[in-house]
C-alpha cells in the first residue's frame, strides 16, 4: 500500500497502539520509517521535565525525524518498571536510584544529564537553635525512606547523629512541628514552605551539594539494548530534548503555559506560581558547568555517588562509568 492508503493505515495503527501503551507499548515502533517512540517522566506533569513536553509541543521531536508520545509519569508508573518491561523508551530517573538499578543488572544506560547540581536540601527553623550542621545534633529530622543516602552522608560527615523520621510526601510534620529538621526539593517542597507563612529569613537550609555531596539528579535513561540498535534516534532525541530546555528557560511562560495544560488534564492541583518557581529553580541546577556541554555527566559527580551508595551498602559494586554514561550530545553546539 502506499500514497494516502499508506499514511491512513499508519496513523490508524498508531491510534490503536495510543490506546494500549501503558499495557503494551512496543518499543521503537517504525511506520513507513518515522520512528514512533515513548518517553516516561518519573513523575506528574510539572515544569521539573518542562523540556520535554515543551519540545514535543513546538514540533522539535517531528523536526528531528521521530513521533514521540510523552507517557503519563506518577506512582502507577514507576520509571523502572516502565523501561525494564519495554513500556517505554526513554525515561527520566535520580542518578542514584539508576547506578543502583544497574548495579543490580538492570542493562539500563545514561545518555543525557540534564541535572548538574542536586536540589536535594535539608531545612530548619532557626527557632530551633540550628544553624550549622552540628546543631542538628540529636534532632529529629525526617527524611524520605528513597532519598536517605545523601542524608546519611552528610550526617557522617559532620559526626551528626540524629533521629530519623520516615517523611512522607507532604511536608505536613515539619510545619506541625513533629521534627526538627526535614528533606526538601529547591525547587518543590521548599516553595511550598514559603508559601505556608514561613518566611525565608526564618529558616536555615542546608544545600547538600554545598558540602560536597552534589548527586545530580535528573537524567535521560534507556536499556543498552536500544541504544546499540538505535543509536541515531538516541541521538536525535537527546537532540531535541535539550533544544525543548532551552526554548524553555528563554520562554518560562510560555513554557509554562504548555506544562499547565498537561497538568489540568492530569488533575494535579498545581498553579502557575509554583510551576514558575519550579521552571526557574530547575534552570540553576540544570545549568552546565566549567564549560561543558549541556547533558554532560561529570565523572567526578559519579564517583561521589557511586562512593557514598557503597558505602552505605547500597551497592555491592561499583558499574564502570564508561558503560554506565554513553553520551548522546551534539557537542558542536
């Protein structure tokens, strides 16, 4: 089949593998030789992967050759489950919780690091008579069960020892006052502070890669096996994904404006406000650094983590960095 027959029939099978993708999106489907693909942020629409759905709603995917479908991301789409089972392509995950995965085998692969530094942060109230790493001495600090290791090693760091509380998703005990201390994302929870009446001269937060524990965080994954059979659309990808961030980062609103119609649909409860703060918070840790590429991961930030995941027994060994990051960056950019 071939002219207007052909083009009929190929977006009719891609209508019909539209409905069935969070069951069985196949990976890497090809119609008369578009590459149709799938891409998993690890969480709810919100401007944390602004790029990607900013890139797709500009047409960067379609310019670069491949249809891309931007899968609902949250709880019941966990990013790991997602790409080991083939239900997508591509996927966003923390560094760490992805050197953790292959080291346990998973044959998954970094081609892109968007985040540069860790938005990971701990806060105090002053009130509280903290205001260095040694007044957490003996505190309660609450602290997410998934996000404990940097935590840990800045508490061994420092010879702190404290009391750890399971923080949930809400920041609800800290504001209740049930602990002393707990774990904020900059660019989330910390507004969210904020925004409860707590002014920011009232707090005390300690950045963690300030004290030399920097665990980038968002990166692009795929399974090894993609990208040794696609390579190019790897590439192309990457490609457009970055030039989605910086249509993003040079049109916040607009950017913004995009990301709020995914999240309506989603029934997230956000606002403008707090994606904006989020849009803008994501740009300083996202920004490259020493002059590198954009997407770079640096081998010095690796060691960091895969050293401290060791060392809490995270990890059993250590996945080599040059099999762990194969890079898919348009360096003469």
């Amino acid at each position: 089949m071939t002219g207007q027959g052909a083009r009929r029939r190929c977006v009719g099978v891609w209508g019909l593998l539209a409905l069935i993708l969070a069951v069985t999106a196949p990976c890497l489907v090809f119609c008369e030789g578009i590459p149709r693909t799938t891409f998993l942020p690890q969480w709810v629409p919100q401007t944390q992967f602004a790029g990607y759905y900013v890139a797709l709603s500009k047409g960067f995917y379609q310019k670069q050759g491949i249809a891309l479908a931007i899968l609902p991301g949250g709880p019941d789409s966990p990013p790991a489950d997602m790409l080991t089972n083939g239900k997508t392509d591509f996927t966003t995950m923390f560094l760490s919780s992805a050197i953790q995965l292959r080291a346990a085998g998973v044959p998954l692969v970094n081609i892109a690091q968007i985040g540069q530094k860790s938005g990971f942060m701990l806060v105090a109230r002053k009130s509280s008579g903290i205001y260095s790493p040694p007044d957490m001495n003996g505190k309660r600090v609450s602290i997410w069960p998934a996000f404990q290791t940097q935590a840990l090693a800045f508490f061994r760091k420092y010879r702190i020892h404290v009391t750890v509380i399971p923080q949930s998703y809400s920041i609800n005990l800290f504001l209740s006052g049930g602990v002393d201390v707990a774990c904020a994302m900059w660019y989330n929870e910390y507004h969210t502070l904020l925004n409860s009446g707590i002014n920011a001269d009232e707090l005390t937060t300690f950045f963690l890669d300030r004290y030399g524990l920097n665990f980038p965080e968002d990166g692009i994954y795929c399974l090894k096996e993609t990208l040794d059979k696609h390579k190019d659309i790897c590439n192309t990808f990457v490609r457009a994904s970055l030039e989605g961030w910086r249509y993003a980062f040079d049109h916040p609103e607009e950017a913004v404006d995009i990301v709020m119609t995914y999240a309506r649909q989603a029934h997230t409860g956000t606002n403008r406000v707090q994606q904006l703060w989020m849009l803008k918070r994501i740009r300083d840790i996202s920004s490259p650094r020493d002059g590198a590429p954009a997407g770079r991961l640096s081998e010095q930030d690796y060691q960091t983590v895969v050293s401290e995941l060791k060392s809490n027994g995270m990890i059993d060994e250590i996945p080599s960095f040059t099999t762990f990051y194969v890079p898919c960056l348009d360096t003469s950019r």
